[in-house]
C-alpha cells in the first residue's frame, strides 16, 4: 500500500471529487494553442523591474508585510478609478477586495454561496477552470446553452421556470458576458437586461466574471450587468492577468460593502500578495496601464486575424466558427462524428496542442468542439500548428 492509498479514505468531499490540474502549455518545444496565456514576449519585464525598484525605495516596510484583508489601499484606489473609467462601474473602495487572480475570486465566491448539493446555473460551454472549481465544491450544474448572440435567456427563463416547479431554487448563475470563455460570444444588451431582471424575479445571483473586458478589438462596449442591477444581485470580478502579467496572481471582486466584508472573512490568507500589489500599483499608475491595453489589443487583434486567416484557408469543410470581437479564443465546432480528443492525440504526436471541448462542459460533452488560444503562440508558430491541425483534422474527417 503506498502512502497515497493509505490515506485516501481520510479525503474531504472536495478532494474526492478533485480532478485533473488546469491545462498549461508545454514547455518542451511543442506549439500550444491550449491555455489562455498572455504573450510572453509582450510581458512587461523591464517596467516591473523599475517598478520594484521605486516601490521598494518608496513605500518603506509595507510590500514586505503582512496588509490589509481587502488589499492595498494603492491598488483598490486606482482600481475604483479605472472601473469608472472604462467598466462605466461606480464603487468605492468599500465596494473592493483583492484577489489571487479570477481564480481565487470564483473560488471565494463559490465559497460564499455553494454548499454540496446546491444546485447553480452555468453557461456551458464554459471557463474549464470553472468546471473544475464547480465540481470540487459539490455543486449540482444546470447548464445554459449559448448562440452567436450569448447566454440563450429563453432558455434560462425556461429552467427557471422548471426548477422552480421542482422546488428547485438555484443560488447563482455564472457567466462571462465579454468574448466568452471559450465560446468567444458577447452577450447583447437585451440579453443582459432581461438576466438581470430574472435575477430579482428568482432571486439569484450573477457571477459576472469579465477577465477580457479590457481586450476589445471592435465593437461596441457594453454596459456591465453589476451597471445594469445597480450592484444588486451581481458580484463581478476581473483579474490582471490578462492585461498586466499572469504571475502577478492579482485580481479583483466588486460587490456591495456587506458582501465584500463578507468575503474578506472567508479569504483566511489575508492581504492578497502585498509585494506584488505595490509593484502593479507603481507599474499601472499615471496612465501606463491604459496604454499598455492599447499596446495589447493591437497585437491580440492582428493574432486573431492571423489565425481565423489560417483557417480560411486551410480548415476542412464541415467545421465552423465566429470571429470574437475581443478576447483569446476561437471555438471551433467540428462535424458529427468527429473526435477532438482523438485529434489532440495525433497532432500531440506532431508537435501542437489544443484544448478539447470535453473540459469545457460539465457532463462530458465537447466532442465536437476545439478551443484554440491565439495570445500566446508567435505569428511563425501560428502559421506552423495550424497547418498540422488542419493536415490532422482532414485526415481524421476523412476517417
């Protein structure tokens, strides 16, 4: 018996139904297109290193101790401005908490709301790290599907409906209205409305989860459902991990003062990363942050571009996709009898990696479906992978 077997049976409910690690990109050479990285080249390595610097001259003993359970006061400040600014999202400092990164923040949230057995609605397909921290908790998913145009209200106001003839009343609805994780859909105003008005009808709340809002090539900016409710019912989080740097671990919630306070009793770790908030305070402040944004949606636009110009030309008849408005991801759906894990295994055989759709859905489906990321390959390598996707997947459709 080894020592891992012996103490399985000791397991808490959540390590039971723990399951695989999030996807990386590997690093033995291989193109990925798996994992949502940002650009390794566009990483912001001599500003952060500048930026260390004045923080360590400036802010004296602070970045190295321990800080406030809601997180520096620094960061929030510049973090009400820039919801402001551009989420169109009025709030306070009071309305704030800091985060390691959108992961902790829905892990915090679920931690709030879910109990084993709780029942939740999702979009599916959805965020695969979603999926994960979902099933880890215990919560039983009723998945909503999605369209060119976002979450299908009529059919969440249909589920509702149904649940609630079940004595069945769903605590939360979870969802990424802004080039959809991994869908790349935006949902539309209307849409928006009308969710957050079942919300005070069924009385749910909405994780609006916006980690691309910043990353918008074309297209109209939309109102934010947190905007929309007027912050009720809706608790929203982003992360700078896509617009600053990954490593950071840094990300943020906004929801009312009695909820944040909440939150800042269950997050037992304390001050989010205080060395790392001071940093990304000094590196954003005075409009570096702003800018940086500009700088990365010119580069992530002319990566879409590339790839959805790759598949033009070289994918197999019988797949489709849209063209996201912003964001990382093109989703490819494949023909019926198709099978992306058994494409991932040969083009792995042949140096590129996808993710398969099966981890973006809850019961096993994704068969059909591919989720390609363009932030964090090369314009070279794009060009090189897709060519041995598409050369795997027309031999595979060929059966």
């Amino acid at each position: 018996m080894t020592a891992v077997s012996a103490v399985e049976d000791l397991f808490s409910v959540r390590a039971r139904n723990a399951n695989e690690a999030r996807p990386l990109p590997s690093r033995s050479g291989i193109i990925s297109f798996s994992a949502g990285f940002p650009d390794p080249a566009k990483l912001p390595l001599d500003g952060i290193a500048e930026a260390t610097g004045r923080t360590m001259s400036t802010h004296g003993q602070w970045p190295l101790q321990y800080g406030p359970v809601m997180g520096y006061d620094g960061l929030l400040n510049l973090l009400v401005e820039k919801m402001g600014r551009d989420q169109g999202i009025r709030c306070g400092r009071e309305n704030m908490i800091l985060t390691a990164g959108g992961s902790q923040a829905l892990a915090l949230l679920l931690d709030m709301f879910v109990d084993p057995g709780d029942t939740v609605l999702s979009e599916v397909p959805t965020w695969s790290g979603a999926v994960r921290a979902f099933k880890n908790v215990g919560a039983r998913v009723e998945g909503i599907p999605l369209d060119d145009d976002g979450t299908r209200v009529d059919l969440l106001e249909a589920k509702l409906r149904e649940l609630r003839d079940r004595g069945i009343a769903p605590k939360i609805f979870y969802m990424i209205p802004n080039f959809q994780n991994p869908g790349g859909m935006t949902t539309t105003l209307a849409r928006r409305e009308r969710i957050v008005a079942l919300a005070r009808e069924y009385n749910f709340v909405i994780l609006e989860d916006d980690a691309y809002f910043d990353l918008r090539f074309e297209g109209e900016k939309l109102p934010t459902l947190y905007e929309l409710a007027g912050g009720q019912n809706v608790l929203y989080f982003g992360t700078f991990s896509k617009i600053l740097a990954a490593g950071m671990r840094l990300g943020w919630i906004v929801g009312s003062p009695e909820l944040i306070v909440r939150l800042g009793i269950l997050k037992v770790d304390g001050s989010t990363n205080p060395f790392a908030a001071h940093v990304a305070y000094e590196y954003c402040k005075d409009g570096v942050l702003e800018r940086r944004i500009q700088d990365l949606i010119t580069l992530y636009r002319a990566r879409r571009d590339l790839m959805l110009g790759e598949l033009n030309e070289r994918m197999p008849e019988g797949v489709t996709w849209r063209m996201p408005e912003g964001g990382f991801f093109i989703w490819l759906d494949l023909p019926e009898g198709a099978d992306s894990t058994q494409i991932l295994a040969k083009c792995r055989e042949r140096g590129v990696e996808f993710l398969a759709g099966t981890a973006c859905f809850f019961d096993g489906e994704g068969k059909r479906n591919i989720r390609l990321s363009f932030s964090y390959v090369s314009d070279e390598e794009t060009v090189g992978g897709l060519k041995i996707l598409c050369e795997t997947m027309q031999e595979a459709l060929r059966g």
